[in-house]
C-alpha cells in the first residue's frame, strides 16, 4: 500500500487515503 498525503495552507478539510498502487496515467482506485 502507498500512502498518499496531502498538505494545504489554506483553512479546508484536509484527508488522507491508502491506494494498493500509483500509476503514471489513469484515476487511482482507492478507499477513504
């Protein structure tokens, strides 16, 4: 599994979210 974080200065919600794989192209598959 690759976990995927995000990071934002602005006020918003922020999540984080575990996908089995990244790929170059394409929507990644993923459970949140």
């Amino acid at each position: 599994m690759v976990r995927i974080y995000t990071l934002t200065l602005a006020p918003s919600l922020d999540s984080a979210t575990i996908t089995p794989q990244i790929y170059p192209e394409g929507k990644l598959r993923c459970s949140a």
